[in-house]
C-alpha cells in the first residue's frame, strides 16, 4: 500500500499545513502550476515527488518536470498532467490520452476546483486537487491525501483552508 499527497497550483507558494497533512505518506504528487524550482526543491527534501509542469510554470520547472506522466503505483495505471478538464469535458489532448492508454486514475489540476468524480464511460477515478496556493480566484486551499493498495483507490481525505 501506498500513501499519496496529491496537490496542484502552488503557484511559488507552499502553505505549512501540506507538511503535517502528508507527513506519512510515502510520496508527494504534483499536478502542475508549481512557481518555481525551489517549490519542487522543498518538497523532494520532504518526500519522494513526481510532478508535471503547467501553464504557468517557468523554463526550469519545464525542463525538470515532464507535461505528462503515465505510470503504474501498485496495480494502478495513473496518468497526471495539468490541463485535463473532467468527465464530459475532458479538454481533447487529454481525451485523446485516456482513450490510447486507459488509465485507472487521472489526475489534473488548473481549474483551481476540487473535483473527484468517478468517471463510468472511461472506467476512470478523477481527481483534481484543487489549488494548494494563494494565486487564483479560489476562496479554499485545498489539497488531497489517499492510498493505493494494489488495484483499490481508498482513503481519500481532503484538507481544506480559508485563504484569507
């Protein structure tokens, strides 16, 4: 089994409350918008991390971090990038990575909304974590922690905070 802190747009800013919240996981997921480098710096310092570069993010982050990643945690096929929409509006060059590899969990960010909807046409959990930053129309930091144990998504949890 696995435990995985899931976040996105961070947007050079990380709050304080993301270290207790993942402090046992095994490994830190980033879905994109990360600011800078020193971000990932801190967080690879922390856990274990892959990560996906957005929109926003600068030429280090992009050189660093991949658009998309398609990997297997436990019996699991993930597949995370920024920009993906959600289920029946999936933004197309995601839709067409989902139909060619099928994956088990997709995971984007951008939007700055939580959203966790299992998708049934696709056979797919979605999750979007939302913004774990300060940029942004946003009214909650939110970010997400849950487990993977072999074919079973499980345990989610949501942390949520007003920004003020």
């Amino acid at each position: 089994m696995i435990k995985i802190g899931l976040i996105s747009d961070t947007h050079n800013y990380l709050h304080p409350k993301i270290f207790n919240f993942f402090k046992n996981c095994d490994e830190i997921w980033h879905a994109g918008d990360i600011g800078n480098i020193d971000i990932t710096e801190d967080l690879k310092i922390f856990k274990p991390l892959r990560a996906v570069y957005g929109n926003m993010d600068d030429f280090d982050v992009r050189h660093e971090y991949p658009q998309h990643q398609i990997f297997q945690c436990e019996d699991v096929k993930v597949f995370m990038t920024h920009i993906g929409g959600y289920p029946n509006n999936y933004y197309k060059p995601a839709k067409d990575i989902i139909l060619k590899e099928k994956p088990d969990l997709f995971i984007c960010g951008h939007s700055h909304i939580l959203k966790i909807i299992y998708d049934k046409k696709y056979n797919l959990l979605h999750i979007n974590p939302g913004a774990a930053g300060k940029t942004g129309y946003h009214k909650k930091i939110t970010f997400v922690r849950f487990c993977i144990d072999k074919k079973e998504i499980k345990d989610l949890e949501i942390m949520e905070i007003d920004r003020k």
